[in-house]
C-alpha cells in the first residue's frame, strides 16, 4: 500500500490547466475524485500566485456527473482564488449536471458562470466593467 | 378446433370452460338457428327503449347495417368455436364501442338482456328433447360464454380508452413545454396552468436541454399564466432560475401580477437575486438592453 501513496503524483491524473491571455483555463475531464481535487487546488492556487492571473475558467462541459460535494469542493476553490485576486467562472456545466445539482439541494448562489468557454471569457469582461471604481468589488454576483 | 394461443387457453380457463360447455352451446345453437332474427328483433325492441338509441342508432341504414352484425355475432356465438379469431372478433367489439363512444353500462345491460331471452327461450321455449337437467347445464355454459365475451369486450375497451387518455396526457403535456427561442440569444416559455412537482421538473428538463442546444444566455420564464402561487410553486421557480444560471443562463421571471407580488412577500419567500418583472413586454427590453440590441422604428424621422 505504500507503493500507492507514493506514486500519488504519478497516477492521479491532473487537470489541464493553460493560461490564453492572461486567463487560466482549467480543463475538468476526468471524473472529480477528493484526491483530484485536492491536487487541482494546489496546482491551481500555486499557479495562480506565480502567474498572477485574474481572470480563471473552469471548463465543465467535460463533466458527465459532478455530486454535490464535488460541486462544494470545486466552489471552495473558487472562494480561495478570490482570496488571490482572481475571478472564477465555471463554464458549461450540463443540462443533466445542473438538474441532478439541483434536485439535490444545490443552489449555486455565488458562482458565476457562462454557457460555454466562449461566452465565459465575455462574462469576466462585464464583471470587470461593472467593477467601476465606488462599486461594491463583488458587486452582484459572489456570496 | 382451429388455433387456440395460450391467451386463448387462459381466458378459457380463467372462465371454466371445457369443451363440455362448447357442445351444449352448439346443439342449442341448432335450435336457436331458426330464431335469431326473432332473438335480435327482441333485443332492438328493447334496445329502442334505451336513451342511447337516439344517440347511436337513429340512421336506419346503420341500424340494420348493426343488426345484421348482431346477427352475425350470435350465428358466431352458438357456433362455439372459440379460437384465436374467435377472441379477435370480440375485442373488435370493445374496440368500436371505444371509439364511438358507446358506454360500457348500456353494454353490460344488453348483455344481460340478451342472457335472460337465452334463458327464457331455454325453460319456456317447448325445445324438443330438452330436459329441464339440460336446460340448466346449457344455461350454466352460456353464462360462462357470455361473460367470456363481456370479459373480452370490457379488457378492449378498457385499454382502449387508457390509450386515449395517456395519448392525451402526453400531448398536454408536450404542449406545456413550448420553449421559443424568440430572438437570438433569447428564450421564452410562457408557462400557463398549474405548476406542481412533475411539471416543474419537466419543465426544467425541457429549458436546461434547450438552453444547451440554442446556447441562449437569456431566458423569460413568463408566469402571467400562472393561476396559484404559492409557496411551493415559487420554490420551484426558484429552483428553475438557479439551475438555469449554473448553466450560465440568465433567468428572467416575468409576469408577476400585483397580487403573486403580494402573497410572495406575504409569505416570506425569499427569492434572493432573481430578475423579475410585472410584464413579458418589460422582460424583453431588459434582455435587449443586456444583450445591447436596440429596436427603432423604421418611420422614426
């Protein structure tokens, strides 16, 4: 078993991460398990402290079933991202995702998110706009 | 006998019918053979006497065309071959009254009807060589046979009109869930009637997909049809705006009257950040201000 602890690294498959033009953009493939999740919020965080970014995309259109506490995991990471400057949006989460999130007592209040990888790039931009100096900085949309 | 499937068997089974019972039917059907138009002439003067005479049987083509098919249906009867066929026949039967509507009581009516002239002609009806032992053993099959029928005829007519009813349901139900993309970009489902947890999970089924396939940021979810609002109902168009926006959609709610207004409040619904207003004509201003499409009026100078 200690064979298994240590090729953690190895084994466990990463989520892609890449950043286009200042914004990071985590690629959510595989199925979420805590230990991967644990894994994409160090790489992430680590990431984002050294490249400074502040705009981050989770992709979810790759995501067949995501429970409730995978959801809640992935929203604390999103939370700890704000501490670091960043704004996340979770893109293209799927019709049946969302109908069994919801059914299951998950409100969603808080995240932002778009259609589509696309349309999740023009959400960061109107929540820069309306970050106009006076404004609440989490005007609107955060918890 | 010709085909006999295993429904067949079962349903005669399920009667108690043994080829015993057929015989007897069949040599009374010897008798009967010279008297059934005599038999039919009495049942449509009974017939003539029930409200739905009128209602079905006031063409005098389509009466005799039915008599004789009445005719026809007892000459089959007294044949006693029960078959596969034979049983098609009589669901064929039950399929008709569905369609036309003919009620299942004044069916059952002039099958007992019909049942107690057998029984007359059978005890009072100077048949040669009929004992009254016989008489009785010949009733006995014919009840089992008649109900065989009416068994048949009522299963037919039964799942028939299961079949209307869910056919309906189904397209009521269709018909619930228009959900238009109006503009692009923009959807609209004026939801009308009453909402309750099946339907608004159908509900919220159909806009997830179709916020999917038309990748619309923008939805209207028009409520001015909406009879109750109550605190259930608004849970679940909460529900609906909050999944809508974890698909990176903007739900509007529109419709909301003065008085859903007021017994939201009253009742202490939160309904937190959700976009509404009173009318479907402000819903859509608002998606056309946020989607930056402006409308003007081509006489406008």
């Amino acid at each position: 078993m200690a064979e298994l602890n240590d090729q953690n690294a190895v084994t466990i498959p990463r989520v892609t991460m890449n950043l286009f033009r200042g914004c990071l953009v985590a690629t959510l493939q595989v199925d979420l398990t805590p230990r991967l999740i644990e894994q994409f919020q160090r790489d992430l965080l680590d990431l984002l402290a050294e490249s400074h970014a502040t705009r981050v995309i989770f992709d979810c259109s790759g995501l067949e079933i995501i429970d409730p506490e995978e959801f809640e995991s992935l929203c604390r990471v999103t939370t700890m991202a704000r501490l670091l400057g960043a704004r996340v949006v979770m893109a293209g989460l799927r019709p049946g995702v969302v109908a069994s999130l919801i059914a299951l007592g998950i409100t969603g209040d808080g995240v932002l998110t778009a259609l589509s990888l696309d349309d999740a790039f023009e959400v960061h931009e109107q929540a820069e706009q309306s970050r106009t100096p006076g404004k609440d900085e989490h005007h609107g949309n955060t918890v | 006998m010709a085909t006999q499937g295993d429904s067949t068997k079962d349903w005669l089974d399920s009667y108690g019918i043994n080829k015993v019972d057929l015989e007897r039917i069949h040599s009374f059907g010897e008798h009967m053979r010279a008297r059934l138009p005599e038999f039919v002439e009495a049942f449509y003067v009974w017939l003539r006497r029930q409200p739905e005479f009128v209602e079905h049987f006031s063409d005098p083509k389509k009466l005799a065309r039915v008599r004789d098919l009445q005719v026809d249906y007892w000459r089959d009867f007294f044949n006693a071959q029960v078959d596969d066929e034979y049983l098609s026949r009589r669901s064929r039967i039950g399929e008709v009254h569905a369609r036309i509507g003919l009620g299942l009581p004044v069916y059952f009516a002039a099958m007992h009807f019909s049942l107690s002239t057998l029984a007359d002609i059978l005890f009072e009806g100077e048949i040669e060589g009929m004992s009254d032992r016989v008489a009785m053993q010949t009733k006995r099959s014919i009840t089992k046979l008649v109900h065989l029928d009416t068994a048949v005829v009522v299963d037919t007519y039964s799942r028939i009109t299961n079949e209307k009813i869910s056919d309906q349901s189904r397209a009521l139900l269709e018909m619930s869930t228009p959900v238009t993309s109006i503009w692009q970009g923009i959807l609209l489902l004026p939801v009308v009637g009453l909402i309750d947890s099946r339907r608004a999970q159908d509900l919220m089924n159909a806009i997830l997909a179709k916020i999917a396939e038309s990748r619309s940021r923008i939805f209207i979810l028009d409520i001015s049809g909406v009879a109750v609002v109550d605190t259930a109902v608004a849970n679940h168009l909460i529900k609906i705006t909050k999944a809508t926006k974890l698909m990176g959609c903007d739900c509007t709610l529109s419709g909301i009257s003065p008085a859903i207004a007021q017994t939201v409040v009253e009742l202490g619904i939160d309904v937190g950040e959700m976009r509404t207003t009173a009318t479907l004509r402000d819903a859509l201003e608002d998606a056309f201000r946020r989607m930056g499409i402006e409308l003007q009026s081509r006489t406008t100078k």
